[in-house]
C-alpha cells in the first residue's frame, strides 16, 4: 500500500527539521534517479530522499518511518541491476552517499574499518598509501553498504572469496531503531549466532547498513596479469577448471566471450582478437608467480590457447582490468540506444562448461544480441542482454531465456544468483532454489527482524497476491 499525500507532508516537514531541509528532497529528478539501478527495470520512485551524515540521523529516519507507517528503501551507489532500489510501495530513499568517511585501519591487524558509503574505488586509493587492498571488487564503482546487502563478489572471488568472507563486523540500524554491533574484529569466534552473515546479503530488509569493519590484505610482492585468447568458450572454461582442480593458486581468471570481446575492442581499443578470452592474474613472490604462470601455460596451449600477451607494470595491468570492469559499457556499446539487463547464476565447477554451452546456444537460437562474462574460477558467470526498450516481444524473449538460464542451474545444483542479489528480479526463483520450508523461515526472521514491515519491502520475496 502507498503511503497516503498528507503522511508524506508531514513525514518531508518531520525530516527537513530533524536532519536539515537541503538534506530532504521531494524533486521529482532526483526520486526517478533514486528509484532504478543500471537494469531494464523501470524505476519506481521513493516519495522522498534524504541525506543522513551520521548513524544517529539514520536512527531519527527510522524512528519517524515506523512513527507514520512509511517504507524505507536503503540506497548506495545506485548501481545494482535486479530493482534493489525500487521504491515500490513509495517511502523513503535513505541515500548512504554522504556518511563516507574511513573510520579506523589497522595496518598489524589488517582491517578498517569505514562508513557504508565509502566507495570501492575511494577505499583502494586510501588502503594503497599502506600497501593494503581490499579484494573485493565488483565491476561498478559501489558503495561498501551496498556491496554489503547484495553479498557482492568480483574478479577476485576464487582467490580471497566474496564479501561474506571479508566482513568481520557491522553496526546496523534495525527497523526498530536500534544500533547494534554484530561482532567483534577477531578473525573468528564461537560466541553465537553469526548475526554478520546474516546482514550480508539482505538487501535493506533486516536493517540499514551504518558501517562495516573489512578484512584486508598486503600487496603482494609479484603481481602478473595476462590474457589468451581460445578457439571456443569450451576450451576457455576447461582450461580455467583445469587450473583451479589442479589448485594453482590464481589471483583472477575471468572469462570474455568473443561478443564481449568485440565490445572491449571497440570501447576500450585493445589488440586482442574477438574471440573467448580468458583475463589471468597472479600473485605472490616473483618465484610463485612465474611457476603459477607456466604451468597455467601449459594448460592453455593443450586446449587450443594462444600465447600469453602479459601485462607485467602495474599500468598496462590497471589498463587490463579496467577494461574488463567496463563491460557492461562495452556490452552496451554494441547496441547503442538498447537497454541492458544483466543476470547472473552460479555452478558448481563441474557443470560450469555445460551450462555456458547450453545458454551459448539458447541466444544464438533466439536472435538475441547478448554478450557472456564470467568469473569462472568459482563458476560464477554473467549474461547481458541488448535489448530494444520498445520492442516488448523482445524483451519477452530475453526473460524466457533467462529464466531457463536460471532453472537449469539451480537444476545442476547452483544458484539463480551468484552475486547480484534477488531484489525484485529474481523473486519467483527463491523457492525454487531453497524450497519452501526454507523460504518460510527466511520470511520468519525477516518478520522478527522487521515486525512493521517497513524495510525494502516486496525485495527477496515475492510479494502476496489477491486471491
């Protein structure tokens, strides 16, 4: 339900006194641009947004949501792809944006600790004075809060793992108004319930994420990045199978289909053919990175892979992974004026190389234009559809192949999504992954978490229906 006209006046007078009128927005610009993400999914706006600078703002928003009875809709970078920010029964856009200061690093201890608007790349240059860095690194510029609610990965994941592997604590906001501290900054602890991972990948439906204290890690001495370029995707995914069954310690191993390929070339003019690419990188000391190297190698040229072209300074390497974080402008690229819709699933390794055959053919079958990249080391993997925003038969195409893409991973025994989140997106494929008694407890502690219902409604789970 909507919240009435006169609530929302009161609710924009209430918070314009609480936090500060230019912190308060009702524009009608700024709530269209705070109620989508880069996604086909139109934008639903928020009634209002507002601009909190500290944790106890965001406890004053709370408190006169609940207070009136309104919805509120946590909101990062703005960059996620499955209507995370989708304000679908109104409410209130809580923009993170502004409470981005690094609070605390400890360089023996290796972490810091920042606020929930603190940017990846602002995170990096600051970790990089220190010879530090965060691993995790999904290809927009997000928010450390929102790569927190999404459960977020990246280019990184098969070496350093995923942000449920690198928070070791936050302090969240609940939907009552409560600041809680979820854990301590020990590496580990028996101490109850992992209220962490719980807030990890929760998408804005259990509380705001305030701040978030990270695991970090020292650079390592060698770093060596280099792409190869194969005769089919097949042969690209064995040989990034191959490395990791053989437990070859690879920093990165990222795979391009020759569509994706051909957009890199035109947005970012590289030299590398459009064919499937596999994008490598290595850490360690100079010896470990040169055995790591050779024996990746090795495995390329069996399966049919070109020499390696490496990327040995550290800017022809930023250089190379730059253009592989711009993929979905480069994607986009190929189509101009189309309208992208980004999906991912996640396989066990074992089924990665079927599955990327089988929904290389779907697209090739329906006509569609849609380009695959991948984080194939953990058999993460990644489908962007150019589609024509008027044409919806087209889009309708696009949504049937998805949805097969989906139901035949969950059908090999992976996930319908491996990092994007489920949002609105994705509602209909949860009890199909987990099943209902699991949904069902899911719903429970969202409920116990949330009592009032006011937290991101109508995300993760599918909303009721009349009847």
């Amino acid at each position: 339900m909507a919240v009435a006209p006169t609530t929302i006046e009161v609710l924009a007078e209430e918070l314009a006194r609480a936090l500060a009128p230019d912190r308060v927005s009702r524009s009608a610009a700024l709530r269209e641009q705070h109620g989508g993400g880069e996604t086909y999914i139109p934008s639903v706006p928020p009634d209002i947004v507002v601009f909190p600078t500290t944790i106890d703002e965001v406890v004053t928003v709370i408190g006169l949501a609940r207070e009136l009875g309104a919805p509120v809709i946590p909101h990062g970078a703005g960059t996620s792809v499955e209507g995370h920010v989708a304000a679908i029964h109104g409410g209130i856009s809580v923009d993170m944006g502004r409470m981005n200061r690094i609070l605390g690093f400890d360089l023996e201890a290796l972490d810091v600790s920042v606020e929930a608007g603190v940017t990846r790349m602002q995170l990096a240059d600051h970790l990089g004075e220190y010879g530090v860095f965060f691993p995790v690194d999904p290809g927009a510029d997000a928010t450390v809060g929102g790569m927190v609610a999404t459960g977020a990965s990246g280019t990184t994941t098969v070496r350093y793992g995923s942000m449920r592997e690198n928070v070791l604590s936050l302090r969240v906001v609940t939907a009552q108004g409560h600041v809680i501290t979820t854990a301590s900054r020990a590496r580990k602890s028996s101490a109850g319930y992992d209220l962490t991972r719980l807030f990890v990948g929760s998408e804005g439906t259990l509380g705001i994420v305030a701040e978030a204290t990270l695991r970090v890690y020292g650079i390592p001495e060698s770093i060596a990045a280099a792409t190869c370029s194969f005769p089919s995707v097949d042969a690209a995914v064995q040989a990034a199978i191959n490395t990791v069954q053989l437990g070859i310690p690879i920093a990165r191993v990222e795979l391009l289909d020759e569509v994706q390929m051909e957009g890199i070339r035109r947005l970012c003019e590289l030299k590398q053919e459009p064919l499937p690419t596999l994008f490598l990188e290595f850490h360690g000391s100079e010896a470990s990175v040169a055995e790591q190297a050779r024996e990746v190698e090795g495995i390329a040229r069996e399966l049919g892979g070109s020499d390696f072209t490496w990327s040995v300074q550290q800017e022809e390497r930023t250089k190379l992974w730059e253009a592989r974080h711009l993929a979905w402008e480069a994607a986009k690229a190929l189509r101009p004026g189309c309208a992208g819709m980004s999906t991912d699933v996640c396989v066990p390794i074992s089924e990665l190389a079927e599955c990327l055959r089988d929904v290389r053919e779907d697209i090739d079958a329906s006509g569609l234009v849609a380009a695959i990249v991948g984080h194939v080391g953990d058999g993460n993997f990644h489908v962007v559809f150019l589609l024509d925003p008027d044409d919806p038969a087209e889009i309708r195409r696009a949504q049937h192949l998805h949805e097969r893409m989906i139901r035949r991973a969950i059908a090999v025994g992976g996930t319908c999504t491996g990092e994007h989140g489920i949002g609105v997106g994705k509602t209909k494929f949860l009890e199909l992954e987990h099943g209902a008694e699991s949904v069902a407890l899911m719903r429970a502690l969202r409920d116990t978490f949330d009592p009032d219902g006011i937290m991101n409604p109508g995300k993760i789970f599918p909303e009721p229906t009349d009847g």
